[in-house]
C-alpha cells in the first residue's frame, strides 16, 4: 500500500476535510478509471480517506494526482482481485492500519466478446465469473468484519441492466451480474439488524471502456459520463442512508 501526501482527510491525526464522507474510509474496487475513478474523485471531494484498487499502479498513480488536487488522500493498492487470497491479505492490512471500513464500492468489472452461450470459450466464462461475482464473494467476506467495526458501514456493488429482461449473447456477463444481484441481496438481508446498509446500484448506460467493448460504434453523446452517477454511490455511502438491500438503476440521462 502507498499514501498519497497531502494532510486533508488524513485520519492519523483526527483531521478531516468536511463533507458528506467527512472522516470515512472508503474502499474501491476497479478504480483506475470510469465509474470508479470518476466515485473516488467525488469521495475525495466529499472528504473521504481513499483505499484504490486496480490491476496497475500508473492509473491509479495518475488518479492519486487527481485527488491530490482536490485535497484528498489516497491509499494505492494494486492488486489483482482475482488472486483471492490477496484480498484476505488487504482485508488484515487495512484492520491493521484503520481498524474499520465505513464504505465498500464494489465496482471492478470484466465484459469478455460478446458470444452465443454455446460459444463461449472456458476461459472467458471462468474470468467473467471471477472478478465479477466470486471477488466480490471475497471482498464481502474479507471486509464484512471491518464494515461492522464502523458506526455506519456502507456497501455498494455494482450491476448492470443486463439482469433486466433477456440479453441474448451477454450470457457469462448476464449470469455473473444476476449471480451479483442475489449474493448482494442476501448479504442485505443477513445485515438487517444491524448498522451495516448494503445495496446495489446499476449505472445505465454510461460512457466507459467496458461500454465501448460492447458497443463500439456507439456516439458517446449519446450517453451519461461516470461524473454522472457518481453522486448516487454518495447518497448511498454517506452515514445518513437507511437503503438496504435496494437496486438503484440511474437516470438514463443526467
């Protein structure tokens, strides 16, 4: 893990930035760029602490720079979620270091070519239905602890629109995303008694490197940027929201 270096939202010292996430540590999945860059930079603005993951240090350098320019702090976590066990492993660190976790963004997401379900080579199903659903498996079960440890633990998935209705030759993309939907909402509801609030959100169509692999001819004005939904993942986080167990799908257009 790295830090960042400037002293707003610092939690060493008790000193905070203000804000709706004033003082929170927030942990995010797939943050190098899209939703999840676009959700860190309005955390960090909202005065959150910052833990980042990515498969790549130089992204998540370049977006530290960002938060850095908005008076943050981040902590950088390359790390490659499908190695599970490197998930326990950040789950101790950050025990270690913060002894809590007040919000979760699960975000990190893979879209494989899209293909008839009879064509989809092995591989491809297994990779989907490892960073899309079973790391976040372990991201639940890693974090779970840390996010009870916090007086408003917070955590959002994210999922997709393909879990509405049929979406012929998104087959492994479908099945992880609605596998994604029930582990979440059961998770929901063994939290209920508790501080704990856990909830999905679905983006829509949004203007994102995942989203021009599935439609690459698509005009981009013709769709919602990250920095567009990014508000509705703070609705979720911030200690004031009572959701659980909800799907919240984002305005088609801001």
């Amino acid at each position: 893990m790295t830090d960042g270096t400037t002293t707003a939202g610092r939690l060493a010292n008790g000193t905070t930035t203000a804000g709706r996430l004033a003082g929170r540590i927030a942990l995010i999945t797939g943050a190098s760029r899209g939703i999840g860059a676009a959700v860190a930079r309005r955390f960090a603005a909202e005065g959150a602490h910052l833990v980042l993951t990515a498969r790549t240090s130089g992204a998540l350098e370049e977006l530290d720079d960002d938060i850095q320019a908005l008076g943050g702090q981040a902590t950088l976590v390359p790390l490659d979620l499908t190695q599970f066990d490197a998930i326990d492993q950040m789950g101790a660190a950050l025990y270690e270091r913060f002894g809590r976790l007040d919000i979760l963004v699960g975000n990190a997401g893979l879209l494989r070519p899209l293909s008839p379900m009879h064509h989809v080579q092995p591989k491809d199903w297994q990779a989907t239905l490892d960073l899309n659903l079973t790391a976040n498996y372990r991201l639940i079960r890693a974090m779970d602890p840390l996010l009870r440890q916090s007086d408003a633990g917070r955590a959002i998935f994210v999922s997709s629109t393909v879990t509405q209705g049929v979406w012929p030759f998104w087959g492994a993309y479908a099945v992880s995303k609605a596998g994604l939907e029930a582990m979440v909402r059961t998770y929901a509801a063994e939290v209920e008694k508790t501080s704990l609030r856990v909830n999905l959100l679905n983006p829509g169509p949004t203007y994102t490197r995942l989203r021009t692999v599935a439609y690459p001819g698509e005009n981009p004005d013709d769709l919602k940027k990250p920095d567009d939904v990014a508000g509705l993942f703070v609705d979720l986080a911030e200690p004031a929201c009572t959701r659980n167990g909800d799907l919240i799908t984002a305005p088609r257009h801001p």
